[in-house]
C-alpha cells in the first residue's frame, strides 16, 4: 500500500484529530503519525492488525515447514552429525570467538 501526504500526520495535529484520523482508519486508511519529523507510530484498524498478525503466524509456519523438509532431506542424504558431535564444534566455535574478541579487545586498550 502507498502512502500520499495525507496520511503522514505529526503528533500534535494527530492529538487534536485523533477522533476523525480514528474513523479515517476505520474506515481503511492508514495513517503515518511522526514525532519530530520521525515516523513514529502507525494508526490501522483493529481488523487490519489482526489480519496483518494471522499473515505473519502463517509465514512463520511456512518457514517452519520448510525448515524441516531441508532437515528430513538432509536425513535422507545422510548429511548428519551426531547430536554430542554438533554441540562440541558449536562450543568450540563459540569460544574461539569469545578469544578472538577478547584479543582484539586487549590489542585496542594497547594502543589506546
């Protein structure tokens, strides 16, 4: 959806005209309400928000779904590590980071 000036509104005017920008967005608009020439918050229907929720539980449940054909296909494949295995070089390759960070932490506070 495209929004026009119209609907960018700052805060003080959307203060005094919160009841008409209310039916405005009742009504299907959508509004832009900025603070300091910043956007700030956006002014929707209840019904719009929650449509625009359900869309968003579905994408998450579609990246799920594929998420697990990826793993049963790399199953399948035999692209597998043993669970003990995995958890090691996760740990391992935590720490090296940690090191690393920690190093060229020290090396800053040398030339600091």
């Amino acid at each position: 959806m495209s929004f026009s000036a119209c609907d960018v509104v700052p805060f003080t005017q959307a203060r005094a005209k919160l009841s008409d920008l209310a039916d405005q967005a009742k009504a299907g608009a959508e509004k832009i309400i900025t603070k300091n020439g910043e956007s700030y918050v956006a002014l929707i229907d209840a019904d719009r928000l929650d449509y625009y929720h359900r869309l968003e539980r579905e994408r998450i449940h579609l990246l799920l779904i594929d998420d697990a054909k990826r793993g049963l296909a790399d199953i399948a494949a035999g692209r597998t590590v043993e669970a003990d295995k995995a958890i090691a070089r996760i740990q391992q390759r935590r720490a090296a980071s940690v090191a690393k960070v920690a190093g060229s932490t020290k090396v800053a506070r040398k030339r600091g």
